[in-house]
C-alpha cells in the first residue's frame, strides 16, 4: 500500500489536531484494510451468524488488500453468514451518504442558520476558583459603541422570562440512584445562568455582553469591573472530601452530595473476604478528561418577528431537551420554542447537558426581540464544557488458591465539580463493576462529592470506563498475587454462557453473552504465546515489553425513541427519527434499517432529524442507544405502514391479507404465480383511490420504542506495548479488539465506531488528563496543554466481531459506540505494569506519560 493510504487509514481511526474528534468514531470514510474470519458457527434459532465480519487494519504492512476489493468481499460474506436472510440491507456495508454534502462544504451547522442581523455574545468569566463578588460594575460596558446590552445575575434573578437555575430533571435523582441506608438525600445544586454572588470554579459566568459584533462584545467584557473577595479552594477529589476541606457550597456541612451503595450486604463481603486465601487491596484512579468535539459550544437564537415564539439553534445532542430548558426558563409553553441541531461536529456526551450559557443567549434574544449568537473559543470551551471521569477507589479482591474469585468491593469518590443536579454517571459505576465475572459477592459504596473545579458529566462510556478499569486492574493484581496468568484467571471467573440471563450481585440482569470465544481470539490474534518467548528471551534491550487485556461489559439503550415512517404517493420514503447525529451517520443507518423492513430500494429513504418541529418528540443521541432504540422505533414505524400496505395490496389483489406477502419490492399472493402489484401502485392507491371500504388515506405511522431491560454488550481488547526504560516513553505496538454488539446493521461504520473509540481509549490512557492546581486554576487549558493522541502515535486495529443478538428489541442489536473507551485504557495500563512487573513497579494511575512512567521506575529503582 502506498504511503499516503498507510497515512489515510491512521487518520480515519484517530484524532490528530483540531481535526481529531471528527475522526474518532464519528466520521467514517475509507476503511483501507480488512480481513474476514469464515471461521464463524451459525445460530439456527436467529439466522444469525455467532462470528461477524473480523476487520483488521494489519501490523507493519502485514495481510493487506485493496479497499473497494475488501468492502465487496465483506457484504459477500455477511450474506454468506445467513445476516441477509434478515433483509437486503441489514448487515450491508454502506458508506455514509452524508459524507458528499459535509466534506463540500455543504453542511450546515448551528450558527449558520442565523440570520445576518444577529448580535453576538461575550461571556465575563471569574478568574479564581472560589471568591465572593463585593461589587460588579458594568456601567462602563453598557455605554461602550456597539453594546447594546450587559447583563448580570440580578438581571435574570428580577421577576422576568428566564429562572436563575438551569432546570433540573423532575425525578431523575430517584431514578438514577438509591441513597445509602442513614444517609441524606441527593444534594444536588443547580449552575446559576449567571453568577451574582460566590464563584465555584474558574470559567464560571458572571456576566453577558451582546454586542454588534464579538470582537466589539470581547473588547466590552473588558470594561466590566469586579471587585473580588478570593476564597480557599479545593479542587482535589480525595482533599474535598475529608472533613474540613473548604466548603464548595457554604450551605452544606462538607462536600459529599450523596452517598450510595449497591451490591452483597457488607456483613457477606466482610465474611467473603475473611475466609479467602487471597486479599489484594488497591487504590485506583482514573484521570481527568475533556471530550473536546471538533465544534465548540455554539448557539443562536431568534424571535419571530410576529409572536412570543423563539427558535434555538445549537450544538446538542437532544434538541428536546434544549426545546423544554429553553421554554421553562422563559417561561413559555414548550410549542413556542422550536429547537434545531443541524449537522452538528461532535458530540461524545459533553453536549448533552444544556449549557447554561444557551439559556442565557435564549434569554437575551427573547428580551431584546434580536437574533443572538455565540460561539465559545476552543479556551472557553475548556473551561465551559462538563469534564468527564475524575474518580478514585478503595478496591479489594479476595479468591481461593485457585482463582476464583469471592468478592469485588469498591469505596468509590466521583468528583462532581462545583455543580451537580443528576448525580452524573454513578449509577453506571453501581451497574458494571461486577463487569462479566461470576462473583458470588460485589459491593460498591459511591460518593459524589463537590470540587471547585467545572462541573463533570457524560463522556463516551460515562461510568462504564470507570468500572471496567476498576475490575480489569485489580483482576491483573490477583493474578499477579497468586502466580496466576491473567488470562487464565478470566477463564476460570467468567459467567458461563448457559448462565444467561444472568442477574449480578450488583442488581443488573444481563441478557446474553458469551465471553471466552473473544479472549481466545484476543489472545491469538496479538500472538501472545510469542510476547512471552520475547520477554522470557529478554531480546528488546532497554525497551521492555508488555501485554495487557481487559474484558468488559456495558449496558447500552436506555430509555425510549421516536420514530416516524411515511411513504408518499411515488413510494419514496421519509422518516424521522428523535436520535440526533453529531457524526455517527444515522442517516445511512437508519435509511438502511426502513427499506430492509419495508423491502424497498435503499436510495428511496429520505433521514430527517434535528427539529423538534418536524417530527414526534424524542429523547437525543448517547449511551450507545441510536441503532437499538431509534431503529426499533423506526422498526415499528415501518412494520405498521407496511401492514397497512399489506391490507391495501391485498384489495387490489382481491385476495385475503393473510395471503399477501411482500417480497422484493412487490406484493405477491402467496402460492398463485403473477398476482402481484408494485409498491408504486399500493403507495399511490394509498392516496386516491384504492382503498379497502373504511380505511382512511395515507401510508405513516409514528413509534415509540423502549425495553424492559438494556441489553448489554461484551468484548475484549488486547494491548502490546514497548516502554523505554530510559525516558519511560510508551509506545502501544499492537491492538487487538474483539467486540459483540449483536446483530450488525452496518459493519464499515461499526468499524469506525470502534477505531474512535479505542483512540479515545488510548489517549485516556497514556495522554489526556484535565488538570487543575490545588487553587483550581487550571493547567490544561489549551490545546498545547491538554494532550491529545495524534495519528503518528497510534498502532494499526486489529478489530473483529462476534455476534450474540439481544431477545430484547426487534433487530437483535447492542450499542457498541462507547466499547473502546472502557476496553481500551485497563488494557493499555496492564500492558504497560506488565512491561514494568520485572523492574518492581506495581502500580501507576493514568495517564502513564513518560515523565511519570519514569518517575515510577526511578522510585522502584530507589526500593
């Protein structure tokens, strides 16, 4: 292969730059080598092949073949499998038919639909972590040329359209988590729009200037004066919740907003525990993040000019949610507030919050009767967007002389920053710590506790990362302890496959799974009987290598989704769906998922998303929820138009219904050769005509589609890497993933939901990391100071799927989009301790930089 497509296929399953995060997992072009597993069994039952299609972006130049040759022989041998059986497009490679239209420039983002007369927005930003406001001045701001109005907290807090708070989730602390038996409630606090009297962290608003132009609103946010009273701070997780640590909100007595527990009574672990043979005990942290989508927080807002009516365009990932924030904080019925989220440059979860400052521009253009627009820089959004992780545990593990484990217990601390009104993703951690390990008893105790530092939130995986590195970790540390080799010791823990559905310790019921055949595959793949003859051999000289995997499990769709079918009178297709895109290709997907079910042409199904006044009302993008949810929504839309379409054929075909099957785009009589009529014919007669006596026009039906239970998907990834033991540079060699998400609807852009994620995955591992001083000033700002992995530093993917549908929901499907961020960093991490283990370092918390894999070798050197 030539080298610019060696250098394509890396950028396509990278970040690099400012452009990293359209490639992670949320654009997928090109896919340039592949191989394909025959090796696969068949399930009878489900018509669906165990073992999908394995994909690999090859190692050092090894297997390769051409793109388009490798592309055609996949959708053969997905057919070959049986997966088309379920249709002509469910398992099909398309690529993404938005692609064309977003890299002409012909994509049109939140700030583009502004109309040209618009004010623009400067944000005043408290500079310290904690102080109080003595006096803010703005007088001078107000009076500036250009400004046509500032803004302060007293502003918004004076009887008027908007609340001081951005609003909370009626009932969402009760759904999410259970406190602790003796312990308070949720103490949840919500973000002020803007802040009139005590700062929390640095970044918080505490005034708005619209102005004319942004440099004329950047220039006034200058002029406003503030006198400070600086406050002592805490910003370090573990610090804010000992017992004297500075409060974060003065109200509260300490900064622990709740405490929870799930799992095995403490009496039955404290038992479990005592009579092991085997205890290791661990202190685990995961670091800090920042989601940093290639588009930073954007909004515009504008009246209409002849009603109350007000439309937000923005970058979301739930136009609802915007519409019903937007319409209670202005105080207006939620059908006078249109929220849109055209094409929209990432998301991973950081833009599912509604961002106090879309409110506050919402309110402005309500009161001054304007369009408003602002648009953060790539600083602000830093400082402004939910951070993610940011969590320690108390862990211990406890077995018997061979391996088996008896109890997992957690004491977990979740930094929530200086705001929280959901406790964020703790109820993840609560779900999956068990992760897929047959343990007769698991416990974790969670702590959310407030920081002086921005607020935290979703980010790919949201808790799922968290628990998987918890449970791969200190699985690594028990084998070690008993001389055990760690695959091994997953072998001999996990939850056998006639076990399912399998209820955890935890509470969680999972569906399916089946856990060795990926390890195995893992384990063959990175060649791993050859790892251990190279260390044995000591043959890398002052480079050491190390393996490493993690096995992981993940709930995925939560919740419900909308979907809307309608087949005009030429039998094209429009459809709308509540999941919107940031990059995922839905589009095409879902395209795929209506005409495999109404058995028409690809090309005649039209996707629209994105306007809460174009379609039913949904629930948004993240938690790996689109294909399972949004596509059995769209499953149920379909499958009653098309019974519909049934009943109408069946008239002009003067046969019974039960007679009337669809088959290659036509409706034929079952056993009488020639009966048949186009779906042309029935969708026109769907509007004229043609109707059967009693049957009102018209070919659509809307859906809703929620589960009793989340299916839950599996996997693992293998990792080797080379550590320099003179700079303790890291350099990941080889990775090898094998993932099951059931059944697949589209495998090139599965593929390319799996190489951003594992990228993701490695940066958290060895790179990224959201610092702050024990001020709370932060000190990963930029860009030049918040490291990202680039595309030179990245290994070629070896990825590869098998296939375990879920009873749970019409396509058999799991979310698979978040899989590399909780497989991937455990991994990473146990190669590296792995490559360290013979120079006596036994622990290191991520991210595993050079200077601190080489501060970890000199302190062992120093032991």
């Amino acid at each position: 292969m030539p080298a610019w497509g060696r250098m394509e296929s890396r950028l396509l399953s990278g970040r690099c730059g400012l452009f990293s995060r359209v490639c992670a997992g949320e654009w997928s072009g090109r896919r340039s080598l592949a191989m394909v597993d025959r090796s696969s069994s068949h399930s009878a039952a489900t018509g669906v092949g165990r073992d999908s299609p394995r994909t690999s972006l090859a190692h050092k130049g090894q297997n390769r073949v051409a793109p388009l040759q490798e592309v055609r022989r996949l959708s053969r041998t997905i057919q070959w499998m049986g997966m088309a059986e379920m249709g002509r497009e469910i398992g099909r490679d398309r690529r993404r038919v938005e692609d064309r239209r977003l890299i002409t420039g012909a994509g049109r983002y939140p700030d583009d639909l502004a109309p040209r007369d618009t004010l623009h927005v400067a944000f005043v930003r408290s500079p310290f972590a904690h102080a109080t406001i003595r006096a803010l001045g703005v007088d001078r701001a107000r009076r500036a040329p250009g400004v046509v109005a500032v803004y302060v907290a007293p502003d918004f807090a004076t009887p008027g359209p908007i609340a001081v708070a951005a609003p909370s989730r009626p009932g969402a602390i009760r759904e999410s988590l259970q406190t602790a038996p003796g312990e308070p409630g949720f103490r949840g606090r919500a973000q002020p729009t803007l802040t009139g009297d005590t700062v929390r962290f640095v970044g918080e608003p505490v005034a708005m200037v619209v102005a004319e132009s942004a440099g004329t609103a950047v220039d006034a946010g200058a002029l406003v004066e503030i006198d400070w009273d600086p406050l002592p701070a805490v910003a370090d997780l573990i610090d804010a919740a000992e017992p004297g640590a500075p409060s974060v909100h003065a109200e509260l007595i300490g900064n622990v907003a709740f405490t929870t527990r799930a799992g095995t009574a403490d009496a039955e672990v404290d038992r479990l525990i005592a009579s092991a043979r085997h205890v290791v005990r661990r202190r685990l942290r995961v670091n800090r993040l920042a989601g940093v989508p290639i588009q930073p927080l954007t909004v515009a807002a504008w009246p209409d000019r002849e009603s109350e009516a007000l439309t937000i365009s923005c970058t979301t990932q739930s136009p609802w949610r915007i519409r019903a924030a937007v319409a209670k904080a202005l105080d207006l019925p939620e059908t006078a507030v249109r929220a849109l989220a055209p094409d929209v440059g990432g998301g991973f979860g950081t833009r599912g919050a509604v961002a106090v400052e879309y409110l506050a521009v919402a309110a402005a253009a309500h009161r001054l009767h304007r369009p408003v627009r602002w648009v953060a820089t790539r600083s602000e959004d830093l400082l402004a967007s939910r951070a993610a992780r940011d969590v320690v545990a108390d862990a211990e593990i406890a077995s018997d002389d061979e391996g088996r484990i008896l109890a997992l217990r957690a004491r977990v601390l979740l930094a929530l920053g200086a705001y929280a009104e959901v406790p964020g993703p703790g109820r993840r951690i609560l779900q999956c710590t068990n992760g897929p390990y047959d343990i007769p008893g698991v416990a974790v105790e969670l702590k959310g506790v407030f920081t002086h530092t921005t607020p935290t939130g979703a980010y790919r995986g949201a808790g799922r990362p968290e628990a998987s590195y918890f449970h791969e970790r200190m699985i690594d540390a028990l084998a070690q302890e008993l001389g055990l080799d760690p695959l091994e010791i997953r072998r001999r823990n996990f939850i056998s496959p006639d076990r399912f559905p399998y209820q955890t310790a935890l509470g969680p019921l999972y569906d399916s799974g089946n856990y060795a055949p990926a390890l195995e595959k893992v384990a063959a793949a990175i060649d791993y009987a050859g790892i251990r003859q190279r260390q044995a051999a000591g043959a890398n000289g002052r480079r050491a290598i190390g393996v490493g995997f993690a096995s992981y499990v993940e709930p995925t769709a939560n919740g419900y989704e909308s979907g809307y079918v309608r087949v005009e009178q030429s039998a094209r297709v429009t459809c709308f769906s509540g999941s919107h895109p940031q990059g995922q290709g839905h589009a095409t997907t879902f395209g795929q998922i209506v005409a495999d079910r109404l058995g028409i042409p690809f090309v005649w199904v039209t996707v629209r998303q994105g306007d809460t006044a174009a379609g039913p009302p949904g629930t948004g993008t993240g938690g790996s929820k689109s294909t399972t949810l949004g596509g059995g929504a769209l499953v149920q839309a379909a499958d009653r138009v098309h019974e519909k379409a049934r009943q109408i054929a069946a008239h002009l075909l003067e046969a019974a219904v039960a007679d009337v099957q669809l088959r290659e785009g036509k409706f034929v009589v079952v056993g009488a050769p020639g009966r048949e009529v186009a779906w042309t014919r029935v969708a026109a007669a769907a509007y004229g005509s043609g109707l059967p006596p009693g049957m009102e026009p018209g070919l659509e039906a809307t859906a809703f589609f929620h589960m009793a239970d989340q299916p839950w998907s599996f996997g693992t990834c293998g990792v080797q890497v080379l550590v320099d033991l003179d700079s303790g540079e890291v350099a990941v060699e080889r990775l090898v993933s094998v993932d099951d998400c059931g059944t697949i609807v589209n495998p090139l852009l599965l593929l390319g939901q799996s190489h951003g994620g594992l990228v993701q995955g490695i940066g958290a591992a060895l790179a990224e990391w959201s610092q702050f001083s024990a001020e709370g000033q932060p000190l990963s700002g930029t860009l030049m100071d918040y490291a990202m992995p680039r595309a030179g530093g990245l290994p070629w993917f070896d990825v590869s799927y098998t296939s375990t549908p879920s009873p749970w929901n019409p396509l058999g499907t799991k979310g698979h989009g978040e899989s590399g961020t909780i497989a991937a960093p455990p991994a990473v991490v146990n190669a590296v301790l792995d490559a360290l283990r013979p120079y006596g370092v036994r622990a290191i918390d991520p991210p595993l930089t050079p200077e601190r894999v080489w501060q970890a070798l000199r302190l062992a050197r120093g032991a």
